[in-house]
C-alpha cells in the first residue's frame, strides 16, 4: 500500500472553500469553487521545498489560492489561467502597496461612484432594464455608479487602480439582482422590493476597499516573491516557460466534469471589467477553456483510451447515450480526458525530479453512469510516467440531482458515490513509502 500523505489533513471541513471567507487576501473575492489554502499548506510541507530555490506552479489559478497561499509562505508561484477575469483576480491578490496610497484616493472614487457615468451596459443583454424585459441583471443606478467609479480609477498608480476595480466589480455583484448558484445566476426572490440603487453600492464598496487596506497591511507580500499570473491555456503550457527554473510543486483543481460554462458563471464580471466587449470575444474565450461543457462546439477528440476505468464507464454511458440530456457528453467526457493527459505530460516536462503534483477534482455522473475521474486521471498520469503514490477521498459530494440520484441509488445501494478527491503524484518513485 502507498503512503497515505494525506494522514496529517485533520478533517473534510478544514478543506473547504469556507475557510477562504474570512482569509486575508483571500477574502477578497471569494469562489465557491476554490479549495482551502490549507491544502497547499499541507503539500508545501509536504513537499519539502525550498523558499530559496524551489518553484510552485497552478496551471488552472481561478481565485489565486495556490498562488497567493504559496507566496505568503515564501515562495515563488506561477499561476496559469484563461479566463482574464479570473487571472486578474489572481494577480490583484498578489498586488502589495501601502494602505495610506489607497486611503488617498477614496474620497475621488465615492464621489464619482455618486455622480455616476453611463455605462456601456446599458440596454446590452440582460445587463440592464429594457422596455421589454422582465428581469435584468443589475438597475441602472448600479450601472452608472460602477462606471462614475471604473473611469475615476483610469490614471491611479496601478496596484491602487487593481485593487479599486476588483472591489468595484465585488460591490456590483453584491448588488446584482441575481446571484451565483453553481453553473448558473439565480435572481434573488426580492430582487424588486429591495430595489438596489447608488447607496447600497457605495456601502459594498466600502467594506470591500476596507478589509482590503487591512488585509495589505495585516498580512503584507514580499515584493522580492517573483510571484504572477499568466493568462493562457493551461493546455499549451510548453517546457521554454520554465526553462531557468522547474516546477518543485504543482497544486491544481482543473474544471470538474459536470458541464458547468465558468466563462457563463462569470459573464457579468468579465464585461463589467470590459475583458470581454462583446459576444464574439466570450464565444472565442469558450473555445479556449478545458473541453469540459457542451456549451460550445470545440475540436472533437481524437484518442480514446485513457486506462481500464476510462474504458468500462465510458462504454456504459454510450450504452445509454439515448438517456443523456445532450448528445455530446460523450464526445465532451473524451475532449476532457484528452486534455487532461496534454497537461499532465506538459507538467512532466516541466517537473523537477523530485517534483508532486496535487490534483483536486470531482467524480460525475450522467444518466446513472458513474465516470470515476479521480481514478482516470490517475490512469492517465501513469501511462505519461507519474508515478502515482495516492488518492485520497476529502468528501462524499451531497448535492447530487434527482435524476441522478435516482439512477445512481438503483445502482449503488442507496447511497450517493460521487466524491472529491485528491490524487498526489511524484516524479520520483523513492517517495512512495511501502
């Protein structure tokens, strides 16, 4: 039997996207996907790297944990991430600079946020009222006081300007009329009693540009941590990237294969922060992400064996191809594998010799089928020359679909299977204690 690495992880709760709410710097914009940062505490310790010489490296970045947990504990981080949205998430929670210069600017951003701007949103979509819609993302009072306080930041010192926009975008969603509930937005059921307008945005941004001048000066990052994000396809990372320095240390949660659109998730963000400026952009960012929803049309896959537990799933659901709520899923389930194992011999590249890699991803199921992705990738990462010392469960995943519950309890004994999991590789077989 492998080492359990994992023996030292006290508990399911402690590696919760929970932990991050309250989290200087982390706070900042929280992610219902994100895991905690105590993991990549767990696998820096476990690792044994070297603030002075060894790397860390997420190649699906999304909120910054990685990044930002490895660079408070002293080292060096490279984040990789296709969603600009999400990269300068990332990158502003690596922003350092002395609270005082932001306290300066406060007073220009509120007054401009009162004054107001039109904003380019208006009447684009769902953004705003229009004349024949009966619901709509954000009122126009929210819209321009966003803009009045997005154009007052223009000519600000760059880290200042960073930090004012994430909190600007975090106000706006505080006040949207609908809010995230998993791949889609739900509009709150007061939505129009509660008629959010100039004040309450004004009172979000507040608290938000607060706790971020506490959080910079509690909890302050070494400007000598060469740390960044990098926006791009995790799937075209290329050796020359690290060619200086390799990786000691890959923590990453690569989108779950459950279908869910992220660059939908985060549609109002990515044109709120103009990183998109129109539908044809959004549609060319889709095709770009992990091959891991069905909402656009991607390169259909070409490889077809990833292992035994690949091959006995993925006959099965093709068996019930005629029960699945899109035809494509089983065309998307073999483009997410095929992607998968691209970065996994990219990262084996990149590795050093005495490198791990920590995966955190989720089991799925479509119209009864169980896809045990843990247990794939880990075939995956074999076949490409990992050396697999482990998989570990964190936690029984409870929000499962009535549909799929029923199908999957007609199979499993009345109990829920899907799982989070985490899977730790190493380059080095010495590390797999028997």
């Amino acid at each position: 039997m492998p080492l359990n690495a994992m023996s030292f992880v006290p508990n399911q709760v402690s590696l919760s996207a929970l932990d991050n709410t309250d989290m200087p710097r982390h706070r900042w914009y929280h992610f219902k996907e994100a895991f905690s940062p105590n993991l990549v505490n767990y696998a820096l310790e476990d690792a044994q790297c070297d603030k002075s010489k060894d790397l860390i490296v997420d190649p699906f970045s999304g909120s910054g944990t990685v990044a930002v947990t490895s660079t408070l504990n002293g080292y060096k981080a490279i984040g990789f991430e296709v969603n600009p949205f999400l990269a300068f998430v990332s990158a502003t929670k690596l922003t350092q600079c002395k609270p005082d210069t932001i306290s300066k600017q406060l007073r220009t951003i509120i007054a401009n946020i009162r004054r107001g701007e039109v904003s380019p949103l208006e009447h684009f979509s769902t953004f705003s009222e229009t004349s024949n819609a009966e619901k709509w993302l954000f009122n126009k009072q929210v819209l321009r006081a966003f803009e009045g306080g997005w154009l007052s930041t223009g000519n600000m010192y760059k880290p200042v300007r960073d930090l004012a926009r994430l909190c600007l975008i975090g106000a706006a969603m505080d006040v949207c009329n609908a809010t995230k509930d998993g791949k889609c937005l739900r509009y709150r059921k007061d939505w129009q009693e509660r008629s959010f307008g100039v004040s309450d945005f004004v009172d979000a941004f507040e608290k938000r540009i607060q706790e971020v001048i506490h959080d910079i000066e509690i909890c302050p990052i070494d400007k000598d941590i060469e740390s960044s994000i990098k926006i791009g396809d995790s799937r075209k990372m290329t050796s020359g990237i690290f060619q200086k320095q390799k990786f000691k240390l890959c923590v990453m949660s690569p989108p779950y294969l459950n279908s869910f659109d992220y660059t939908d998730v985060y549609r109002p963000e990515l044109f709120l922060g103009r990183f998109v400026l129109n539908n044809e952009q959004l549609q060319i960012l889709r095709h770009n992400t992990l091959r891991s929803h069905v909402q656009v049309k991607w390169a259909e896959p070409h490889e077809e064996y990833f292992g035994r537990h690949f091959f006995e799933s993925f006959q099965e659901l093709n068996a019930r191809k005629g029960s699945l709520w899109n035809n494509r899923i089983p065309s998307m389930v073999q483009a997410y594998f095929e992607d998968m194992k691209k970065i996994l011999v990219n990262l084996k590249l990149m590795a050093k010799k005495d490198a791990s890699v920590w995966i955190v991803v989720s089991t799925s199921a479509y119209a009864g089928v169980e896809l045990p992705v843990d247990l794939i990738i880990a075939d995956i990462a074999t076949q490409v020359g990992w050396f697999l010392r482990d998989i570990k469960v964190i936690r029984y995943l409870k929000r499962v679909s009535c549909q799929q519950w029923d199908e999957l309890s007609k199979r499993k004994e009345q109990r829920p299977h899907l799982r989070e999991s985490i899977i730790i590789l190493d380059t080095n077989p010495k590390k797999m204690h028997i």
